[in-house]
C-alpha cells in the first residue's frame, strides 16, 4: 500500500524498514505500536497523546473514513501524508 501511495502521490521512495523488538528500542525511538509511518522522519497520524506506555508489543490504530477504526491508514490519507511531505520540503 505504501509503494502505491508513493506513486499516486508522484513521490520517490527511500524506504527503511527498522524492526523494534524490545520494550528499551520501543521507549527510545517513541514507538506507539505497529505499524508505524514516517514521512520525512515525522508521524504523519501521530494521536495527540498515545494511548499506552511505548511497548513493542502494541498494536497501532488508525481512524478510517466514516468514523472507523483499522490497522491501516487509508490509502488517501496516505497519499495526502506524502503529498504534503513533498510539497514542504
């Protein structure tokens, strides 16, 4: 999805993929659960406040259209987060 995302956004990729694997990795980068974007080393649909402690072992959610919640961002979110990124560079 984010591959796709990319293109639709006319944006070229310089993906990371970074494994946290220990409660101390998911403490130290800030980590809110999985997965995690970040565009331009920020978190495009970082919550105000997360809801937990950083733990490796948290599962991440993301507001969907029509007031949903699921394990992804949606794809246009997604696309306007890189659209953006682009733009403010």
């Amino acid at each position: 999805m984010l591959r796709d995302a990319a293109a639709a956004a006319g944006v070229e990729m310089d993906l990371a993929t970074v494994e946290i694997a220990t409660d101390a990795q998911a403490r130290e980068a800030r980590f809110p659960g999985s997965p995690t974007y970040l565009v331009a080393g920020r978190d495009p649909f970082a919550p105000a406040a997360p809801a937990h402690d950083f733990q490796f072992d948290a599962c991440r959610a993301y507001a969907r259209p029509g007031g949903r919640i699921g394990p992804l961002p949606a794809r246009g979110d997604l696309v306007a987060a890189l659209v953006h990124a682009k733009e403010t560079a």
